[in-house]
C-alpha cells in the first residue's frame, strides 16, 4: 500500500496539476451507459477475419494522420509501411496495421521496431477487449523485437519491452503491468508524446471507469499541448472526455481531426462524441456522413482483411448521424443515412445488436416520413423491429393529430412487451419499447387536450429512459422525454414546474433545440421577456426548419 501510495504521489508531482478546468458533474447516465446486446459500442472481443487468400495486397494510402514513430532499418519503402502501420492503430484498424507492419518485414527482416509494431497491434485496446486469439502471435512478433533490439535507444528498448511484459507467458495479455510499465516509461521521458500517449491508453484499455484529472488525461494533455495535431492523442482524448462527461474539454482538438486524417474512416467519426456532448448535433450528424464517405472511398482502394470490428464501426457511424440529425429536425439527413442502414444491416442475419441500434430508422421514419408510408412499414419477424414500427406509426399518427391512431399503436406496444414475442426483444428492445410506449401514450393524451394524464405518461417514459440508462453513444431512445413532460407540464399551466424541469433536460442534452424552445415559452409565461427572447434565438439557430411550429403536442 505504502509503495503504491508513493508512486501515486510520485505521478502527481511529476505532472502537476491539469491545464484544463474541469466542469461540474452532470447526470451520471453518461459515466457508466447501458450497452446494448452484440453492439459495436460494447468492448468488442475476436473480431472474426477474412481468410489472408480473399484480401487484397496491403496498399499504402494517403490521409491516416499523424505516425510521430520511426523504426530501426534505412530501408524507405519498410519505413513508409512502419508509418502507416502506426497511423492505422491510431485510427483503430488494428487488422489492416497487422499486414502494414509485416510488409514492413518483409522489406526489413531485421527491424525491431517492425516486429513491434506487430505485436503492439495484435494487443487488446478500448473497443477490442480480450483478443486472446492474437496472443500467441503478438507474443512471437515481441520476441522477435527482443531478439532484434540490441541497437535500440533508450525510447525504442522500453517500446520492445513493454510488449515482452504484455505478452509474458499465460493465458491472457498482461494488462495491468503493460500499463504500470508503460507509465513508468512515460514519466521518465516525459519529452516522448508516444511514450504518453501509448501509457494512457494502456490504462483506458483496463478501464472506463475514469475521473477528471485522471493520469491518462494529464499524459493526453501534455501531448496535446505540444502537438495538437497528433491524431492518435485527439482520438484517445476524445474517448477519455466522453467517459467523464467533460466533451467541451476536447471540443477544439475535436475540430481538426477529420483536417488531420481524412483518409482514417474511425478518425473523422470520432470528433462526433464530442460534438453531440455539447450540443453541436449538426456538426455530429456531418462528420458521421463524411465517416461513412471516408470508408467507402478507403474500401475502393483497399480490399482489406475485413474484420467484424470493422463493420459494425460502420454501423456505429450510421446509427450516430442518424440519431444526430433528428436531435436537429433534419429529416433529409436521417432518412438518407437510416435507407442505408436498413439495406446494410437490417438484413435478413442481422444480429440483435443491429436490429436494436436499427430503431433510429424507425425513429427517422416516424418523424419524417409521409404517413402512409410509414403506416405501410411490413412487419418484420425481429421483435425489436416489430416494437420500433408501432412507435414509427404512432408518431406519424401524432403529426396527423389521431389521437386515436396513436393510442392504438401505444396498445399494440404493450401487448407485444407482455407476449409470446417479449422474450425476443432482449435487454435494450425491451427497454426501448417500454420508453416508447409511454411517449404514445404522451403523445395522445397531448393531442386530447388531457394535459395532465399527458404529464404523468411522459413522467413514467422519463423515468424508464433513466433507468435504462442509455448512456450517450449517442443514446439509444433519440431525445430526452423529460422535454417532453415539461412541455406537457406548461401545457396544464404549470411554467415553473415545466421550466425546472427544461433545465435538469439541457443538462443532459444541451442545446437541444426543442427544449430551447419549450424553455422560451415558459420564460415568457413567467414574465421574462429576455430569456424568451435568448432560448427562442438559440432554438432557431439550431434547429433545421422553423422551431415555432412545432406543436407543444409533438415536443
């Protein structure tokens, strides 16, 4: 304890404190979000390969970034295949990395650093927890380095050793003294931005479960602040942010990462974490688009050794500038990106987690699409798509003003949630049909004029969605329906109530548009004029049509 507590002290003072404030905590959904089953969000484990026989030759592309590490061989082209093989893992295409380091070899058979790099890409990082299967081979590429270190310097032998430690023998990788070794490193060649940033990410990969002014955020901070191009430091930062609900502190790195690497499909996504944290849903639902053209444009080149991993990145892509758009009321957007999601992963295999990320299409139909359309939605045989197509068709009905018909498909949402199909809903469907139903039944006690059964509908979807917990990736159900029992509240006369209410919503889902809105209108039934006018002013800046005519009904 003694000796731990020393090197704690040891750390501090080596560091100093933050040079980034940190903020207030707001609501904890954001720190420990719900997962759902089979989903790219979870830490993914043995991402499935493509035989080597059905890729194509690596190819060296342009645009992945920044690398910010050299090897050990003369040769050009080796060198060039090193540097991409960085990039790649900075832009988490661990697979691709795999044949960048060895064609790196092969030019260079007696490269270490080569070998390394290997090894290091074999490892488990954030989103590929476990990966037992690639110990065997990152444990044989570490001990080839070994052999091949003895010209090393002083940064490049901790390098080599530090993947001997991860890859020690047993049965797993080493993790925790990968990372102790890995901030030993750091600290004593603090001058080194891979040295710190490779010791903050060893210590994420064994944790989410991060505070402000954590070790990993001041080493990321020490890089940025020197370098604040280093794409692999911004991508971390941005996952270290989001963890701790501190988007807005990487909000600026945020910004030039898709500038830096738009070639690294996983790289121009990233900044849309940070974006939809604070607020900025039209700048998240863009970079996703522009995600989703880097990786079609990367794919024309690239035959690469396709991953599960990847292609579930793919459908995270898709999933996060869908729900954005919506966060905005931009229709267009959400109804192009969600036609492409139901003909790539809405398949006749798809598994649970697609056809539970999959509910945004419903959602983008439901808000946006005519209603016939959406009332001619088939049915489907996957419960979740079956539970999302009566909440579609019941928010079509709201934007019609059937009561009726909404109350009808609220009915048909709790018959399915206690019937034979329930059990197909899983986890996260069952909490999203739960959240949804009492949105319909808000929705038509809205439309009746019954204000009050239509607060206490809201109130019982609200407290379903926080018990939920759908974190912020972004959240499964697409808007906060605390939004909408303040609505439902100033509709029964009580702004007060309706306001505090907007408030603990924008905590949670700043800037958003409707609460703004919403907000305006209880400022100026309590007398204040000038708060009117601001949220009214911010409402409209945000939203992407005329915020005035949405009805209290449908908010």
């Amino acid at each position: 304890m003694m000796r731990a507590a020393l090197r704690t002290a040891i750390i501090a003072a080596a560091l100093g404190t933050t040079a980034f404030a940190a903020q207030a905590g707001a609501d904890g959904a954001r720190h420990t979000p719900f997962i759902p089953d089979a989903s790219c969000l979870e830490p993914a484990s043995g991402a499935k390969n493509m035989a080597p026989d059905e890729a194509g030759p690596p190819v060296l592309i342009e645009g992945l970034g920044y690398a910010g590490l050299e090897p050990d061989t003369a040769n050009a082209e080796a060198r060039a295949w090193f540097a991409q093989g960085v990039r790649l893992i900075w832009a988490f295409d661990e697979v691709e990395a795999v044949r960048s380091f060895q064609q790196a070899q092969r030019l260079d058979p007696n490269c270490a650093l080569c070998f390394f790099g290997e090894s290091w890409a074999r490892g488990p990082t954030i989103n590929l927890q476990g990966r037992a299967e690639e110990l065997g081979a990152a444990r044989t590429a570490a001990r080839r380095a070994l052999d091949l270190s003895g010209n090393l310097g002083r940064r490049d032998r901790f390098l080599v050793q530090a993947m001997v430690r991860r890859t020690r023998d047993g049965a797993a990788f080493a993790g925790e003294d990968y990372a102790r070794f890995m901030e030993t490193a750091a600290l004593r060649m603090p001058e080194d931005d891979t040295l710190q940033i490779m010791a903050a990410d060893a210590r994420m990969i064994l944790s989410r479960a991060m505070r402000p002014d954590s070790l990993s955020q001041r080493l990321l901070e020490r890089v940025l602040a020197r370098n604040p191009d280093h794409g692999g430091a911004i991508h971390y930062y941005i996952h270290l942010t989001d963890w701790i609900d501190r988007q807005h502190l990487a909000a600026p790195y945020a910004d030039r990462l898709g500038r830096i690497a738009p070639g690294a499909s996983h790289l121009v996504h990233m900044p849309s974490h940070s974006f939809y944290g604070v607020g900025r849903y039209a700048d998240a639902a863009r970079v996703n688009v522009a995600a989703m053209a880097a990786d079609s444009a990367y794919l024309a080149r690239v035959r690469p050794a396709r991953s599960d991993y990847r292609f579930y990145l793919n459908r995270h892509n898709m999933h996060f500038a869908i729900n954005s758009a919506l966060a905005r009321g931009d229709g267009m957007t959400a109804k192009t990106v969600a036609a492409q999601y139901r003909a790539t992963y809405l398949t006749a295999d798809a598994d649970a987690g697609s056809h539970t990320l999959g509910s945004a299409v419903f959602y983008a139909a439901g808000l946006h699409d005519p209603l016939a359309e959406v009332l001619a939605l088939p049915a489907g045989s996957n419960a979740v798509d079956q539970a999302m197509r009566h909440y579609a068709r019941g928010e079509a009905q709201a934007r019609a003003g059937d009561a009726a018909g909404v109350r009808g498909e609220a009915a048909a949402l709790a018959a399915l949630r206690t019937g034979t199909a329930a059990p197909g809903l899983g986890r996260g469907g069952a909490m999203l049909a739960e959240v949804a139903q009492a949105v319909l039944e808000g929705r038509a006690a809205m439309l009746e004029g019954r204000h009050e059964e239509a607060a206490t509908a809201y109130r019982r979807g609200m407290e379903a969605q926080l018990r939920a917990n759908f974190g912020s990736d972004p959240p499964l159900f697409w808007y906060s329906v605390r939004r909408s029992l303040a609505a439902a509240m100033l509709a029964s006369g009580d702004a007060r109530g309706a306001r505090e209410q907007l408030y603990a919503s924008l905590r949670r889902w700043p800037n958003d548009p409707l609460a703004l809105y919403t907000l305006s209108l209880a400022d100026r039934a309590l007398g204040d004029a000038r708060g009117a006018e601001g949220n009214l002013a911010r409402a409209q800046a945000v939203w992407a049509g005329e915020v005035t005519q949405v009805p209290l009904a449908r908010i």
